[in-house]
C-alpha cells in the first residue's frame, strides 16, 4: 500500500463518540450507528464554524492497540469549539506526524478493505489517534483521505 509521510496541524473537532473493539460482533453496528446519528439525526448541520464540509471518522484513545478498546467518533473539523450541540463532544487531534493512505471507491467497502489490508503492515505507530477523512459525499465514488499516527 501507498502512503506519505505528512506533518499535520492540530485540528479542533466536534461529534458523536462510543467505545468499541475490533473483537466485538457489535464494532460496524456500533460504528454504523454514530454515523446514521451524526447524518440522520442532523448532528452534521447543527455543528457550527466548520473548517469544510468533510466528515472525519477518528480512533483515539486506544486500550493497547487495535486488538483492545478505542474511541470511535465521528466529526467535523471546527475552527472553535463553542456551543455545540447535545450529546456531541469536542476534541483535539494533536499535530504530528501521519502516514497519510489515499483510498477511492464505494465508502464502506474501499475502508473497509483498506483497514483489512492496512492490518498486516508494520508501521511504528503511535496509537494515538487515526482517522478518515471523508473528501466528497459519493458513496458510490468516494475519495477517502486516512491518516495514521506515528511515532
């Protein structure tokens, strides 16, 4: 698989989070479900100061590492986080540096894949924080930006 190596900026973000593993029969329902929440229920529109129109999927504050618990969320990118709305929750991805994947295809099955295959590299990381960076909203024919945290 393809990757740079990049040099992020902090970025502020606003959503919806649980806690899942990768073990647990419940992880895509519990994942899908932020999702379905964050569109569905129009958490996206009432997230106020967007940086852009992109929606992050992010894992954070992992257990281990990908075979113990982590935080999903699903988020925007904000320029500030004041008055956000119910039920969602601010975060800070920390600057640093990031394998950056770039992924294209229908969206759960072109991440998905990604992950499956991504899963038997051997990167250092840092298990600090991964997310996906949705750059259009064609599920069908999506453009998936994926950053993973190094060491």
């Amino acid at each position: 698989m393809n990757y740079e190596i990049v040099q992020l900026e902090e970025k502020i973000v606003v959503g919806l989070t649980a806690r899942t593993k990768n073990s647990d029969t419940e992880m895509p329902m519990i994942i899908g479900g932020l999702w379905n929440r964050f569109y569905q229920d129009g958490v996206y529109f009432k997230i106020a100061d967007k940086v852009n129109e992109k929606a992050l999927g992010i894992y954070s504050d992992y257990e281990l590492d990908e075979h113990g618990e982590y935080s999903v969320t699903v988020a925007c990118e904000v320029r500030q986080a004041s008055n956000i709305p119910d039920a969602t929750i601010t975060r800070i991805i920390p600057a640093g540096k990031y394998a950056k994947f770039i992924v294209h295809g229908h969206v759960q099955k072109a991440v998905s894949d990604f992950w499956n295959e991504f899963w038997q590299m051997d990167l250092n990381r840092s298990y600090q924080y991964d997310f996906e960076e949705y750059q259009n909203s064609d599920m069908e024919n999506a453009e998936i930006h994926i950053y993973i945290s190094l060491k």
